[in-house]
C-alpha cells in the first residue's frame, strides 16, 4: 500500500491500546436525526406486495453487471419492492432510548444507516423523471426536481454513457455524523462498508425481478454532490446502482 493510503488505514486502526467506539467515548453528545426528511411533497410508494422473485441462491448466480437496457419502463411496483429491499425499515426494537428504533433491510454498522437513498428516475410507469429522495419511514418518493436529468447523471459519472439509458439510478449517499457519533474515527470506513451492503441487496432485489443492474463508483465528487445538492462533507456521495430493463432476458 502506499503511504497516504496506509496512513489513512493506520490512523483508523482498532488496537488493544486504541479503540475508537468504547463505552467512556461512546455516544458523543445527542444523537444526530436518524432520517433525513425533505418538506416536500410525496409520493406514496405500494407496499402490501407478497414476497416474490428468485431464489437468492439464483438470484446471487445470475447476478453480473449488465449496462445495455432494452428502453422499456419498469413498474412503480418494480420501484417499489427495490427500494424497500434495499433501504426499507424491515424491523423495529428497543435502542438508543427509543422504543421502536428501526432497523432496515441491509446491516450498518450501530444500525445507525447513514446511507440515504435518491433515485434518479427516467423510465418507471406513472412517475415523472427527475431526482427524488427515499423516505424509509413512510415509504414514499419525496420529489426533489422533475426533469430529464439522464444527460447530467451520465455527465456526473465519468461520462459513462450507459447511466443514461438507465431506468433508475439509484444515487447512494452517507449522513456521516449519524456513524461518527458512535464510532468515531472509524466512521469513514463504516459508511463505505454500509453503502457496499445497501447496493448489494438492490442489485440482488433487481436480479430477483428480471432486471440489469450495474454499480457505479466512478464519478466527479463535486459535481455529483452540487446536482444533489449536498455540501461534500456531512453528506457525500458513495456510490450509484443503475437498473435497468434488459435486453434479453437474464
Ligand atoms: C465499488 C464498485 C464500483 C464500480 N464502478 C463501476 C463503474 O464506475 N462503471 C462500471 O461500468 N462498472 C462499475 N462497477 C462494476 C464492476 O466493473 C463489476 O462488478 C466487475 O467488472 C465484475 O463483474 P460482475 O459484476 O459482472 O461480476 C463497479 C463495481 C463496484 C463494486
């Protein structure tokens, strides 16, 4: 590894002599808000389907990063189930002095979930392109800006052009003070891992479906967080999943 990598590594390093997250350090202050909310207005999103879909064990050998997409629209329902199968609240229980603290369908580190979830929508039945904001607590779209935005996220990764004939994509962000109250230090290397978690299960949730998907870490930092009007810092940009409707069936 070299220097300025491993020097990250290092300062971030569990020891027996250093531990970022321990009961005297623990739990810096209040706790930071657990969502993130828009005052704005909502769109429901259905929830009463029955579970369907591959097997997981199907599902995880079919799964390969696919970037052609046939151009027809994906359901709202399709929409949906990818969205509460990645980063809907699947539980509750008794933590942080709250009575039903939620827990979602992806692990994260504390269970504290910083990564917050805006699809860039261009192709879903009954629903107008534009950036929108996931709200886990109701399990709806909160609408952000409606407009064709397939250029300027093709744009914002590299130019990768493929982003564009997407039928969603999903734009994964971490509130880090959610994670570095708890762990400190260490934080920076949770939100990333959390984020991997959230993707992984949208990926296999659209495999499920019959749908293409593809991760997307390659993108300008700035100009991806301006478009999403974060500020870079307390909230950040970690990694897109595009889906899409193949070509052929997978
Ligand atoms: C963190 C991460 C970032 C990635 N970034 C990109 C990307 O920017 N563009 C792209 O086309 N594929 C990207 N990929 C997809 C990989 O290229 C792909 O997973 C890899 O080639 C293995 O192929 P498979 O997914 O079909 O198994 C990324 C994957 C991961 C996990």
């Amino acid at each position: 590894m070299r220097e300025e990598d491993l020097d990250f590594h290092k300062r971030t390093e569990y020891t027996r002599q250093r531990l970022f997250f321990t009961p005297r350090t623990a739990q810096r202050g209040p706790m930071p808000p657990i969502y993130k909310e828009y005052n704005v207005e909502k769109i429901k999103l259905p929830k009463d389907f029955e579970p369907k879909g591959l097997l997981l064990e199907e599902a995880i050998q079919k799964r390969r990063s696919i970037r052609d997409y046939s151009g027809e629209p994906i359901s709202l329902e399709e929409l949906s189930r990818l969205l509460y199968h990645a980063g809907g609240i699947t539980a509750t229980e008794q933590a942080y002095s709250m009575k039903e603290f939620p827990l979602k369908a992806a692990p994260s580190a504390g269970a504290l979930n910083p990564i917050e979830i805006y699809p860039v929508i261009s192709l879903v039945e009954g629903i107008e392109m534009g950036l929108y904001h996931y709200n886990p607590k109701e399990h709806a779209l909160e609408i952000l800006k409606q407009s064709d935005f397939r250029k300027k996220i093709a744009e914002v990764c590299l130019d990768q052009e493929f982003l564009a004939e997407a039928n969603v994509v999903f734009v994964l962000s971490a509130v880090y003070a959610r994670t570095k109250w708890k762990y400190g230090q260490r934080a920076y290397r949770y939100v990333h891992l959390d984020a991997g978690h959230v993707a992984e299960n949208l990926q296999l949730e659209a495999v499920s479906l019959g749908l293409a998907t593809c991760a997307v870490g390659a993108f300008l930092d700035d100009e991806i967080n301006k478009f999403l009007e974060l500020d870079g810092e307390d909230e950040f940009v970690v990694l897109n999943v595009a889906v899409g409707k193949p070509m052929k069936q997978l």
